[in-house]
C-alpha cells in the first residue's frame, strides 16, 4: 500500500502547504480573531466527552483545508482501514496492529490470520475481572490465609507506563484499601523502596511482560520472589499465591513457577505501549474495578469508532495529528508540551512520552528509505499549575515555537473551597496568554519605563489546543488515550513511518549484556570499547 503513495514532498498537497506557509506565517492570532467573531467556537470539534478547540491555532481555513488534503493523498483512509482490518501494517515485525480489538465489543468481528480475535479478548477480560473480584472481595487469600492488601505490578516500558498512569489517573475511583505500588527500574532501590513497608503475606505480585524475557523485569521478578519467599518460610508452593502473570509467553511463566492458570494472555498484535487496555491493565482493574474498567473501554472504543467512521475535518485524532505535522515541518517546532490542569494526570505526560516518541521516533519510511523531512517531534510536560512557576516563561517569551495541548475538566472530582475555579482560570489564561501576548503599547500604557518596556512584552501567536472535558472518569481516560493513540498513527502515516516497531531500543540493551559480564568478573578482563567505556567499566570496578 505504501508503494502507492508518493513520497511526502512530492505530494501536491505537500507542495501547496509550502507556498501557503510563506503566506501565513507571520499572521497573528490576534488578527485571525479579529477577522471572525466566531472563530473560537467554529474551529472545535467534540466525541465521547472530549470538546477539542483548536482555534487558538496558527491556521485559517485554507490551512486546514489543504492539510486535510494532505491526508487524503496520504491514504490515510486506507490505513485506518487496514488497522481496523487486521492487515499486518507493522511491517518490519509482520504483525497486525490490532490494539482496538481490546476494545471491541462482545460479538464484534476482528480476523487476524483467520481467527476472530474479539472472543479471545473477552475470555481474557472475563478472566481478569474473576480474578479482581476475589481480590478485591478479600476471597483469594495470600499463603498464610491473610487476604492481600498489597498489589504490586512489575513491568517497564509499555508494561509500566500505561498501568502507573492508569492508576494515578483513576485514583479517586480505586479501592482505597488496597496499596499500589510499580516496580520498572532495574536500580534495586526502586524494589526496596516499594517493598519496604510490606508484609509479604499480604503481598501480591504482578509480573507484567509481554515476552517475559525483559532484563529488568525478570531481574525484580526474581528479588520478588526470594523477598516472598524468604518471609514465608521458603515453601515454593506459595508463588501460585503470590505471583500471577501477564504475557504472551506461557512456556517462560510457567519456567518462573507462575501457575499459568494464573496467567493473563495478551497477543503479539498488541505493541507494548498499546497495551494498557489489555492485560497489561489488570492492576488497574484491581484498583478500579470491573465494571470502571469497562467503562474505561468504552470510552476507547468510542474514539475508535469516532476514528474509524467521523469525516476527517471534524475527525479529533485527524485534526490533533495534522496540526503536529503543520508545525514540525513547516515551522520547524521541534516539540510539543502536553499541560494538564489535573492533578491526576500527572503522569500522563510521562505515558505520551513513550507513545509518541517511540512511535515516531524513526528516521526511515516503511520503505526504509532515509526521510528528508522532521519526523515525531519531542513530547513532554507537567501538570499545571506547576508548570507555570517553572518552564513556561520559555513557552510565552523564549526564541522557541512550542505548541501546547492544554487538559482541563470543568468539574473537579474533589471540590475544595474556590480551588477549582482559580485551576481553570489558570488554564483558560495560559492559552490566552500565548495566543494573544500583550503588546509593547499595552506595557507602556501601564507606565512601564521605557527600558523595562522589551522585557515585559508578549509577543503571543504561540499556538495551543484546549482539550476540555466535564470530569475526569474511566470513559473519558479511555477517549483521551485513544486520542493520542491514533493521533499517533495519523502522523506516522503522513510520515510513511512504521509507527508500531521500536528498534531503537535494541543496541542499547545487546552492548548493556556485554558489559555486565565485564562489570562483574572477578578478574580484570581486556576490554575491547572505545577508550571512554572502557575507562568507565574500569572506575566502575574500583567502585570509584
Ligand atoms: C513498547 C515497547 C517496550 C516494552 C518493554 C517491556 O511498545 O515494546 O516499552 O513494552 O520493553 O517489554 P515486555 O512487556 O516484553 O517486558
């Protein structure tokens, strides 16, 4: 399919993009404002309790006109077709994409290599939602008869990112007798820290990894089971109640002495950072529930369908994603902060961080032709109002373009005297701020001296979304990952990436394997580095 898309800069619309950026891009917000009255209510577009305005943008009309032209010679229709079909997109790994058919309703059919896949998905969702609920009810009882209080997922990367964010985001919907805890880093503080204050009979662990096979996971799995094992008195048969798995691999779980009916499927047409909604999510559906937990598929499956079906102009993930493309490769911004106004996402700059950027992070097409253009640009951010006592003064008056997407709910879940609405007033004023500035005459008029007038200036026209929603519930989570999600993969598409592999992470981790020996070796060994990693393995020895 890609081989019938012309390469991206010779696409017309690619072309007409160009000539129409030269003439759009010293315009100011202000004026486009001026010049329509109803541009902030025109410029929105709303599905499953996300209203996205996407006004305060630096485009007009022909812009976005001629950047959803750009999809279509993209063929992105095509691809969403061939995501929701099942066909093997992934191409250098030969897998489907299917991470929607996580959420895909009972008795709908999704085929991969002949199999529909939805039944398997389901039986496994039943399954989870068994097992949480004799958690949770207190019926599965740890080794020693004591129910488990303690539940503790050990993953990393998409088996760490999406749960962590996931039951920080769903908080205030957990069940706060149970404690959570997530263990990814292979620093041994970070099992110690979490384990500290534990009893292990009450413990429950959470291995979570798709291959079972991952250094740091199988490396704190392992510390898991000697840290239970010790403290419940060494007898093996207590891992069966300690220990349940979430992976693909059945024949390693049940090497680990994991009873593989303890044992969570998901499939290799699920991407590690597409999978918070599998299995991989079953301490979110400890903490949250059942029931939540379906909610929150629901609100994925409803920007799914939105995706799939909804005309591109008025398409959310369509327009977030070609408005990413509009500013890295014709203004060159080399980032994008994701700001929410809730103190429960404070991780989810972290989550997009993997999502985005291992994604579309690839300096070749599908084709594996090099690309001549800027592909997946850096994500990150804070939760406001922290941000802005700390990086935004580089956003409103720094030499650097960088378009915000801002988060905010309309009711708070914990409504505290006037907190919330001086949240929102924080919010809404940021992204007027930025768009608007405030102009040497307006400091001036406010009897700024001359010589303090330059500092005080906003130049403003820095663009920004406003993703409002009305609270924040399991639904609304599930939207706004599929949001990004497919976000996500409308860039990588107009990029004629391969959004879906990640073997940027491979070199590291095969000379990380070299090394360790050589750390660890009770003779000096020759080292054959380069003089700097051969000096620091050698400082490292000594200890020094
Ligand atoms: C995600 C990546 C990566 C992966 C981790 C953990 O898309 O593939 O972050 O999730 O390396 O892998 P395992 O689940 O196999 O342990």
């Amino acid at each position: 399919m890609a081989a019938r898309v012309r390469a991206l800069t010779r696409r017309p619309a690619w072309k007409a993009l160009q000539a129409h950026y030269k003439q759009v891009r010293t315009r100011h917000l202000r004026d486009l404002f001026a010049d329509d009255a109803q541009r902030g209510e025109r410029l929105t577009a709303e599905v499953a309790g996300l209203y996205l305005d996407y006004s305060k943008n630096r485009v007009t009309d022909e812009t976005v006109e001629l950047l959803l032209q750009l999809a279509e010679e993209s063929s992105l229709r095509e691809r969403i077709d061939a995501m929701f079909r099942g066909e093997k997109i992934n191409v250098t790994e030969g897998r489907a994409v299917l991470h929607v058919a996580l959420r895909a309703p009972r008795g709908a059919s999704i085929v991969v290599d002949g199999d529909n896949v939805v039944p398997h998905v389901h039986a496994v969702l039943d399954k989870m939602a068994a097992f949480a609920t004799r958690i949770r009810g207190g019926e599965w009882k740890g080794h020693t008869g004591k129910r488990i209080r303690n539940v503790i997922n050990i993953g990393i990367g998409g088996s760490d990112l999406g749960p962590v964010m996931a039951y920080e985001a769903l908080r205030h919907y957990s069940d706060r007798a149970l404690t959570f805890r997530f263990v990814s880093n292979v620093d041994g503080t970070d099992f110690a820290e979490a384990v500290r204050d534990l009893d292990p009979a009450e413990t429950l662990f959470i291995v979570s990894s798709k291959t079972f096979t991952t250094l740091e996971t199988m490396t704190n799995a392992q510390s898991a089971r000697d840290w239970s094992l010790q403290a419940l008195g060494g007898d093996t048969a207590a891992v069966a109640k300690h220990f349940v798995a979430v992976s693909t691999n059945g024949t390693k779980v049940a090497e680990f002495g994991i009873d593989t009916a303890n044992m969570f499927e998901f499939w290799d047409w699920v991407g590690g950072r597409y999978s918070m909604d599998s299995a991989i999510g079953l301490s979110t559906m400890l903490a949250i529930g059942p029931e939540n937990f379906r909610a929150l598929l629901d609100g994925f499956q409803q920007m799914d369908e939105h995706f799939r079906s909804a005309p591109f102009k008025r398409n959310l993930p369509v327009l977030m994603g070609l408005l990413t493309v509009w500013y890295s490769n014709f203004f060159g911004a080399q980032t994008v902060a994701v700001l929410p106004y809730d103190q429960y996402l404070k991780r989810f700059p972290a989550y997009l961080q993997q999502l985005t950027m291992e994604s579309n992070g690839k300096r070749v097409t599908l084709e594996g032709k090099a690309v001549t253009y800027d592909t997946g640009p850096i994500y990150w951010g804070e939760p406001g109002t922290n941000g802005q006592h700390s990086f935004y003064q580089l956003i409103h008056q720094g030499t650097r373009l960088v378009p915000c997407d801002f988060i905010a709910f309309s009711q708070s879940l914990n409504p505290l005297a006037r907190h919330h609405a001086m949240l929102l007033a924080n919010v809404l004023a940021q992204a007027e701020a930025l768009a608007f500035g405030k102009t040497a005459d307006q400091v001036r008029a406010e009897g700024t001296p001359d010589w303090l007038v330059p500092h005080r200036v906003f130049d403003g026209n820095r663009p920004s979304n406003m993703i409002l929603a009305e609270r924040l519930t399991p639904a609304l989570l599930g939207a706004l990952v599929a949001l990004y999600e497919h976000s996500v993969f409308v860039q990588g598409v107009i990029w004629q990436l391969d959004s879906f592999d990640q073997w940027g992470v491979e070199l590291g981790k095969v000379l990380a394997q070299r090394i360790i020996p050589e750390l660890e070796s009770r003779e000096e060994r020759e080292l054959g580095h380069d003089s700097s990693t051969n000096n620091l393995i050698r400082r490292c020895r000594r200890r020094g």
